[in-house]
C-alpha cells in the first residue's frame, strides 16, 4: 500500500471528454484555413496577414483542450466549470471566422438566391420584407423582437450549466458535447455554403440597416452591433433557430417546469430572426431540422462515445 493510500487520500482521476478532442479538431481545421487564406481582415502589427494571427489563436485552443483533460475530476468547482464549459466562450470565435473564410474560400459567392427562392416558393412574398415593414412603426414591438434575439444569448450561455449547478455534472457533460458537436457541423457547413441573408442580399436593406427602428436599450444596442460586426455568409442554417431549440430541449430534459419559459423565448427568438431580416424563413426551417436531426443522434451516441474514452487514472505529483 502507497503512501497516499496510508494517509487516506484517493488518487486523483484524469478523464477525457469526447468535446475536448472535437474544439481541438475543429480548432486545428481553421489554423489551417486562416494559414491558407490570410487575407481575412486588415494586417496586423508590422504588416503580418491577419490569418496567421488567428491561426495562432486557434492552434493556442487546440491546445488549451487537449490539456483539459489534464484537470483532475476532483479540480474545485470553479475550475472544474471552466474545464467543463470553456468551448462556449469559443462560440463567437468559430462564428466570426466561418464567415471571413467563407468569403475567401468562395470568392463571396453566396447561395442567397437558392434560398430566398425557396421563401417566395412557400409564401409567395419574402417574410423578412414583410414582416418588419407591418410593425416596425411600434416602439415596444421593435424593442421585444430585439430583446428576443438577444435571449439568444442569455438561453445558450445559461442552460447547459442548470444541471451543473445542480450537482447532476454528467448531464452537463452530455448537453456540451452536442453543443460542441453541433457547433462543429454547423460551422463547418457555413464555410462551403455561404448565404449572406436577406439584410446583406436585398441592397435596400442593406442600405437602410436598422435606421429605421426606434425603441429602447435593446435596439440601440443591436444597431451600434451591426454597425460595426460583419455577418454575412452565415444564415443558412440559422444558429439562433438550432440553439434556442436545442436549449429548449435541454431545459426539457432537465426540469419540464422551465418549459414555461424556453417554449415561449424559443418562438420570439425565432421570430426574431425573420423581423431584423437576419435570416430567411427557410433559414428558420433549416436551424428546426439541423436541430431536430442532430440532437437526439449525437445524445444517444455519447455514452457509447464516452465509453471508448475510459477514465484515465494518474498519481499525483
């Protein structure tokens, strides 16, 4: 019997999570995209091309996750909450970058049209025309449909950590790895199917922005964002859609009560998207179905998953 078994004290375990090597792998890919194609942005100090900036900062966060499983089980909560959800924070990263890429990738080619035919297929009019153009004179309407496409946010950021915080931290492990993996396809898709969306395709929109809205905190906030973000080549499927329906799902697995709360913000977060002309209504069918396929795959597949990564088991030093 060792030492340590003498004095009481359980060895520390060390166990690999399946999204650790997924944000490594995906990470790993747009190095060696943005090393390919440099010129996304403006250069960087002394000339340097801005690719080969951000492909550091990827390469840095392949490695970051490949040492997270590194932080032994028994890491203090704190620690063990930034082992657990640190991909979240990577959410605006991949997104950024997706789009700049797919731009160089294609040459701004964009598969707008494909998709705003399929609107006026289903309906006959564009809703993302329609739909602010009969409301966008009633301040309070403007500053909930911009209040919900923030709740975006707040239900991605928040609702993967519910049952963490509740002491059930291997259902949190389940919900970050499908975010994780729905990150990685959808992500992945923007770069080789780039829809730009209807506020960057119609030129008229273009031009008007948001000017036209009038309302609260919310809408001026989300006009400065627009300003000054671009985010185009990225509507197709509509990550606003598949999230707020994945967290919705994730709130239904948790505690149904919240049901009350995530059904509700779920459908104005999806109006949302329609009424700032953000994305197509087939956009909004493409997020449902990349949702409605994806999760109920990838939930039932990481125990098995998980399963091939056995707990690895290491003394401490």
């Amino acid at each position: 019997m060792d030492s340590q078994l003498q004095l009481g004290l359980a060895r520390p375990r060390y166990r690999p999570l399946p999204q650790d090597f997924i944000v490594a792998l995906l990470a790993a890919i747009f190095a060696l995209l943005s090393f390919a194609f440099p010129d996304t942005g403006p250069a960087g100090p002394q000339g340097l091309a801005r690719g080969y900036l951000v492909g550091a900062a990827f390469l840095a966060v392949a490695a970051l996750s490949l040492l997270f499983p590194f932080v032994p089980e028994e890491a203090p909560s704190a620690l063990a909450f930034v082992r657990l959800f640190f991909p979240q924070a990577l959410l605006v990263l991949f997104f950024q970058e997706s789009i700049l890429l797919s731009v160089e990738l294609f040459r701004g080619r964009a598969f707008d049209a494909v998709i705003a035919n399929a609107d006026y297929t289903l309906f006959g009019f564009q809703p993302s025309r329609w739909f602010h153009r009969a409301f966008d004179r009633f301040p309070a309407f403007n500053e909930t449909m911009f209040g919900s496409y923030f709740l975006y946010y707040v239900f991605f950021g928040v609702t993967p950590w519910i049952p963490f915080l509740s002491g059930r931290r291997r259902d949190a492990e389940r919900c970050m790895f499908v975010v994780v993996s729905m990150m990685a396809v959808i992500f992945l898709f923007y770069l080789f199917f780039r829809v730009e969306g209807p506020k960057y395709w119609f030129s008229d929109l273009r031009e008007t922005a948001y000017g036209q809205f009038s309302g609260g905190f919310f809408v001026r906030f989300f006009q400065r964002i627009f300003r000054s973000t671009p985010l185009y080549g990225a509507a197709f499927p509509s990550t606003h859609v598949a999230f707020s329906l994945l967290m919705t799902i994730f709130a239904f697995r948790t505690d149904r009560r919240l049901l009350w709360i995530y059904l509700p913000g779920m459908v104005l977060i999806d109006c949302s998207t329609i009424y700032l002309y953000a994305h197509y209504f087939t956009d909004v069918i493409g997020g449902l179905a990349a949702t409605l396929i994806l999760e109920p795959l990838l939930w039932r597949a990481y125990p098995r998953i998980l399963e091939a990564l056995r707990p690895v088991r290491r003394p401490s030093i």
